[in-house]
C-alpha cells in the first residue's frame, strides 16, 4: 500500500475512533444532562404553581381551575400532597391510583429523587415543599422519561450526522494535506532511480520545505559528488592507460628491435637504457596509484600522532634542499610558528614534498615556505616564483593525472591532497600577485606549542 494511503487510513482510523470515544461519552451523559435540565425548568415552573397555591384557596372550585389551565398551559403533570390530612389536594393526572402508590413507595420529604416508576414507563420528578397555615403540603411535578428519551435521540441523530459530515470533511482534508507531503517523497525517490540510473543530467527540483527539503539538497549534493566520482573515475582509468600504455610501447619497441637485432652495439645500450628508465616510471606509476588506492580505501594505513610542526619543517628543508641545489635554485623558510598538528607524519612529509619539489620543478630562482596562523587557521604555504598555474589547469590540478607543463606522472598532487583531506586539512592553489604559483596547506585544529 502506497504512504499517501497508509497516511490517511492512520489518520482516519485515529479520528474515527477519538470521535467514537467521544460520541459513547456525550450519549452516557446527555440523558443525565437532559434530566438535571428538566428537573431545574420543573422546579422553575413549580415556583410559579406554589405561589399561586399559596395566594388562592384551593377549595375554591374557580381557583381550581385557574391552575388546571395554568398546569395545561405549562403541559405539566403535578400533584399535591397534604401530610397533615393524608390526601391528594388536587391533581393533574388522572390514575389516582397511580400517585397512591407513589406516595406509598417514595419518601416526598427527599428532594433528591430517583425516577419514578410508572406501570410502563419512568418519570422525572421535582418535589417542591410548601407550607400552607394549617399543614406541610409537597407539590409534585412529572415529566414522562419517554419525552427526554426522545429528546436525546433526535440529538444524537444530528450529533451522528455532524460527525459523519466531520469524519468525511476530515479525511478529504488529511488526503490532500497527505498528498503534499508525499509527492515531494514521491518525486524523491524518483530523483533517486535517476541517480541508479546516473541520469545526472535529468535531475530537477522539488518543491518542498522543511526536512524533506533538506533531504532533496543532500540527494543533490550526493548525487553531483557521485557523478564527480564516476567522471573522475573515468578520467582516472583513460589517463591510467595512456600513461601506462606510453612506456609499455617503447619497451616493446626496444625490446622487439634488440631480440630481432636491428638494435645492435651502442643503439642496443641506449635502447637497454630506455627501457630500465621507463620501467622505473613505471614502477613509479604503479606505486603512487597503489598509494592512491589504499588512502580511499584502507584505515589502518594512516597513524596519527602529534607532530611539532616547527621539526616537521626542519625535515622538509632536509630533503628539499639538496633538491633545490641540483636545479641551482633557492629554497627558503621565511616565517615559521610553532605548533602542534595531528597527523601521519611519514604521509604528510610525502605531501609536502610532492608539492615542494612540484615548485621547485616550476620555479625560476626561488621557492619560499611558511608557517604562520590565520583567522584561527594554521597555514603551511609554498610559493614559487614561476610563470604561475595556467587557468584551464588551475580547477583540476588536483585530480589524477591532470599534469601541467613540465609535469611528471599527474599524481604527486592528487596523492598530496588525499593525504592533507585524510589529516583533517584543506589544500588549495592559486596564483601570486606576481604570477608565482601558491600552494596552501590550512589546519583549522591545532595547538600552541607550550615547550
């Protein structure tokens, strides 16, 4: 069964039943409600009968009908009871041997009353006392229980009707209000076969709020970082193969001319040398993108621990120099604050080196490195003064083997910014004022070192 209906037989299911319960309750108590009513409109009207009793002399065959007439004008069934003389003073009702026994099983000193029972039927009674100047006289006026009954059952029709017209109201209401809340899903989960699919290009928007709105920009948000995934995925195995395929072919063209002898002498030596560099960057090749691989992917590859940041960079200098001065180029630490960073440190040299080395490749004269703090920020930063990033390269640079010129495998950069993202860090390049090319390294933990 589809939510939108699960949603509204809930929802109807729940109304139908509080409606219910409530429905038992108001029946319990209406006819109750119906009687207390009854008997205070009773006593209102006996009032009225009393005082006429007590300003006319019933004797009086006039008076007597006066308020026969006022009793069928008011359609009350009464009658009075003289406790001095032990009789019925007049009445409305015309089976005296009714009220006898009335008067013989009910105590007309009580004016909290039970119904009373007839042959075939109940009566609401109000018992108003009243005293005459020669005795104690109780005036008793009847309702049939059957007028209320009838009363309360034309109520409860109407009731009835007004909560089948509510429940049908209700649930028309929570259809629709069920419908806006699950087309979005609906669309959602269409959106999502998209993504199974990777029809990235036909993904659109929904129109929602709240949470489900949240939900759909994340599905965005994972469905562009899937398709950067698989694009990069597909750059990385199309480049992957040129790259490899590249030396694969001259060690074949080498080897192939050396066994066949048309490589003889010194052409073989150089052909043998070819080779041994080729299968060196091979070898080179492979071992980055095993790097690569297990940094995605493996969690026991990378130990942190806390690293003085001012030794790690002594040890980049260690290994950067010797590079700088075989290219006769200089390298230097302008600025450096001292830190403490959490991170693999093996990796992290790795990181930093591939981009030292990277500037220092691209370099004129000078390469410069500093470590200073920023808007809470520590910064590792390396700038050459180069001819800068081309623009066409600079959005891509770290990706795998997206090269720029002069540029080796196309991956020092892509395994530098996995290292850096896995250390909790953020990389970034940009090119200087002075067209050099700035890489940066940003922490935003960190701790000051006390030592």
């Amino acid at each position: 069964m589809k939510l939108q209906y699960q949603l509204t037989l809930a929802f109807t299911t729940l109304l139908v039943i509080i409606m219910t319960v409530a429905g038992i309750i108001i029946y319990s108590q209406m006819l109750q409600m119906l009687i207390k009513d009854e008997q205070r409109q009773l006593e209102d009207k006996g009032e009225l009968i009393v005082n006429f009793i007590l300003s006319e002399d019933l004797n009086n065959t006039t008076n007597v009908q006066r308020l026969l007439q006022m009793l069928e004008q008011y359609n009350l069934q009464v009658f009075a009871y003289d406790e001095g003389s032990k009789r019925i003073i007049f009445s409305s009702i015309p089976n005296m041997k009714k009220i006898e026994g009335w008067i013989a099983d009910y105590d007309l000193n009580n004016p909290e009353q039970p119904l009373w029972q007839g042959k075939e039927d109940q009566y609401v009674v109000s018992i108003i006392p009243f005293y005459s100047p020669s005795a104690t006289q109780q005036l008793v006026l009847l309702t049939p229980l059957d007028d209320l009954q009838e009363v309360q059952k034309s109520l409860i029709n109407r009731l009835f009707l007004i909560f089948i017209i509510g429940i049908v109201v209700a649930v028309l209401l929570s259809h629709y209000l069920t419908m806006k809340l699950v087309t979005p899903l609906t669309k959602l989960r269409h959106q999502l076969k998209k993504i199974e699919k990777r029809q990235f290009d036909e993904m659109e928007e929904i129109k929602a709020t709240g949470e489900i709105k949240e939900v759909e920009q994340s599905v965005v948000e994972m469905a562009n970082e899937l398709n950067n995934f698989i694009q990069s995925q597909h750059h990385f195995f199309q480049n992957a193969s040129h790259e490899l395929k590249t030396p694969l072919m001259t060690i074949q063209g080498y080897a192939e001319g050396i066994k066949d002898g048309i490589f003889e002498g010194e052409d073989a030596e150089r052909g043998l040398n070819v080779m041994v560099a080729e299968i060196n960057r091979l070898k080179k090749i492979i071992n980055e993108i095993i790097l690569l691989a297990k940094l995605d992917s493996e969690a026991d590859i990378y130990h942190v621990k806390k690293v003085n940041v001012e030794q790690f960079i002594e040890k980049v200098m260690e290994r950067a120099i010797p590079i700088a001065n075989d290219q006769n180029k200089e390298i230097i630490l302008t600025k450096i604050t001292n830190h403490i960073l959490s991170f693999d440190e093996g990796k992290m040299l790795q990181a930093v080196m591939n981009i030292v080395t990277n500037a220092i490749r691209h370099a004129h004269q000078r390469v410069e490195i500093s470590v200073r703090t920023e808007n809470n920020q520590l910064r590792i930063e390396v700038v050459d003064d180069g001819n800068g990033i081309d623009e066409d390269v600079i959005q891509k640079l770290f990706h795998r083997f997206v090269k720029g010129k002069s540029g080796e495998t196309g991956l020092g950069l892509a395994i530098a910014r996995a290292i850096v993202e896995r250390s909790g860090g953020i990389i970034k390049a940009e090119n200087t004022i002075n067209k050099g090319a700035k890489f940066s390294i940003l922490f935003t933990k960190h701790e000051k070192n006390t030592d």
